[in-house]
C-alpha cells in the first residue's frame, strides 16, 4: 500500500503527461520509503480537513462562474506557469475570478482573462460561484479554501502529484482540459500553457524610451546556481562585436553584481542600471522594450517571456528547458553541462545574443 501511495504522488494525473522529470528518477533520488512516508501524511492532513466531501473530479457540465483560489505558491515564475491555462476556460466559456497572495494578485491585476483579481478573500462570496480551483490537495493551498470557503465545491489542479519537476504550463492546460472533457490539439495546448499577461498599462511605460539596441541583462537572483557570474565576460566579448548598449535589471539582491559589472565595464560600453528599481510592471515594460533579454532560469525569465523581447534562457544541469519553456523559445536556450548556469561559457551566451539582436534589427520593434 505505501508504493502506491508513493507512486500515486509521482504519477502526472493527465490523459497525456507532460515534459518532466521521470518519477522514478526522482524516487530513486529520495528513497521509496521517504516518498510513501509523505504520501501517507499528506493523505490524512487531507483527510482531516473534510475537504474531500466538497471535492469534484470534473468541472460541472452547467458551471459558469469559478473562483481561482491561489496560495501556496508566491512565486512570479510559478504562478505565471500555474494560472497561464486560465485562458483555456475563457475560451470554454467560463467566468474566472482570482483571489491570491498579494504579489500574484498585483502581477494579475487588469489581466484580460481573469475578471475580478484580488488579495482579500473578504472580497469573494462563495455563494457567486459554481466551483473553485485550488492549486493541490496539500495544506497550504488549502487553508484559505477551508477558511474562507469552506463549502464550495472544488477541483484541484495538481492533487497529490509532487515532487518531480515538470512543466507547470503544460500540466495546468492539460488538467484543466481533462477536468473539463476537452480534447484540444497540441497547438492549442500549447497556446494555453504559455506564461502570458495583458497589455502593458500605460503608467508603467518605459523608463528609458531608446532601448532599441541594447541587451538586457538579468543580475542576481535567489538560488546561487542560478546566478550567472560571467556577465562581464559576455558584455566585453559583445562590445568588441559592436554591441555596446546594456540595460541591467533585477531584484535588489542583483545589485552588488550590477555595481561590480559596470565598475569593470570595457571602453565602450554605455550600461543602464536598474536593478531593485523598478516595480514588476516597470520591468515588465523595460523588458518590452529591449530586443533581446538574457537571463537565468527563475522569476524575470517567465516574465520576459511575456513581453516581445527575444529571449537567451540560461539553465542549470538540473532543469531541463523543456520543462520551463513554450516550443519556440527552447532553440535559444542554453543550459550547463554540470552545476550552475555559471559553467556555461560565456562565447556561448554572447553568440546567441548577437544572433538573436541581428535578427530583431531586420525586424525590431
């Protein structure tokens, strides 16, 4: 019974699995016994809840209104992968509303698929609404469920699936497919997995209007293995091609990196710095702006992916593009033979942006 449960919490619950990490990698990784031991557990904090008796295995055939209840998961990169399918109920005629975390909310809010998006669950009556969609079984995602909408009738997106990584994008499009009775082709698959936000509001317009030769650089980041160290490798090799516009963006923890790469700058270079200064939407919209952005597999990258800004995606060894990134996008990425995006040389990185930048300049913006 406990290989069950620990094949039943590594098995993609899909008509048609994703791109992923194998699940028995992963449970050779941590152990069988681990693996059932917290199968087990998440069972029975499950079961407690008593949420299982509002649970639905489909989306009713009559609903109109759902309620998108996301918490659990904080991150930008996540939630972009995790919500990009909402459009797939759009298209099958459903309203959707969201209520989540403030960072997801303020990253959603105007967004054209959703319609009411907010952070206080006292906005939302359970009452308005056919069914709710919860990210998983487990607690966390959960507990505003059972705090504040305790009745409502509910399907989870991952359900006990965890563990192995896997394309959030694809999985969240397919499931939402399954849970709905829908059998769309791949190419529409595809389009609903794509990590995607609406227009970029005016107010948050681009602080620097010529950006129209210049590289973005993504600095810092939360992981070490997914901070490149080789930025100032990349710029000098760029420059002696003649390239020598730089924009720099990123959270406050890229600043030091930003500071020390335009200490080092060769003769030439004309680098903007805006790291840690800048709103999501500010980046967003500088993003948009610059043709080609590289950057480290994390927050910034699902961003840029929703902007027209050409992108070089650096990876580590450990996660494979594919399981990140929509179709047309993987011939650019890069990723590290072992360890960090570090060990990827930097003739690499400066040969697929120049490649990129001459094919957006024959026909950028």
């Amino acid at each position: 019974m406990f290989r069950r449960l620990a094949l039943t919490s590594i098995t993609q619950p899909l008509s048609r699995p994703v791109p992923g990490e194998s699940g028995a990698d992963y449970l050779h990784e941590i152990g069988a016994g681990k693996a059932a031991r917290r199968a087990a557990s998440r069972r029975l904090a499950f079961w407690l809840s008593g949420q299982e008796r509002f649970r639905l295995d489909r989306i009713p055939a009559g609903a109109r209104r759902v309620l998108w209840i996301y918490f659990g998961e904080d991150q930008i990169g996540d939630a972009l992968m995790d919500l990009a399918s909402r459009s797939l109920l759009v298209d099958a005629g459903l309203q959707v509303d969201l209520v989540a975390a403030p960072v997801v909310a303020a990253l959603f809010e105007g967004d054209p698929w959703f319609g009411k998006v907010g952070s206080d669950t006292a906005g939302f009556s359970g009452s308005h609404y056919d069914c709710a969609i919860v990210l998983s079984n487990k607690r966390r995602p959960l507990q505003q469920k059972i705090r504040h909408f305790p009745r409502l009738p509910w399907v989870s997106l991952h359900g006990y699936f965890t563990g192995p990584n896997f394309h959030r994008g694809a999985f969240g499009a397919q499931r939402l497919a399954d849970l709905l009775g829908l059998t769309p082709g791949a190419a529409q698959l595809q389009a609903h997995a794509r990590q995607k936000l609406g227009p970029i509001p005016p107010a948050a317009t681009d602080p620097a209007a010529d950006l129209q030769d210049a590289v973005g650089l993504v600095m810092g980041g939360v992981r070490s293995d997914r901070v490149y160290q080789h930025w100032d490798q990349v710029v000098r090799q760029l420059v002696d091609a003649g390239h020598s516009r730089f924009v720099l963006v990123g959270s406050a923890n890229g600043a030091a990196q930003a500071a020390t790469l335009i200490a080092g700058a060769p003769a030439g270079a004309r680098i903007a710095d805006y790291t840690g200064r800048l709103s999501l939407a500010g980046t967003r919209a500088l993003l948009d702006a610059t043709p080609v952005v590289a950057c480290p597999d994390g927050g910034l990258m699902h961003l840029a992916l929703t902007v027209r800004a050409a992108l070089v995606p650096l990876f580590s060894a450990q996660i494979a593009p594919q399981w990140r990134l929509p179709a047309d996008v993987l011939p650019d990425a890069l990723q590290a033979g072992a360890g960090g995006v570090s060990n990827i040389p930097s003739q690499q990185v400066s040969r697929a942006i120049a490649r990129l930048l001459a094919q957006r300049k024959r026909g950028w913006p």
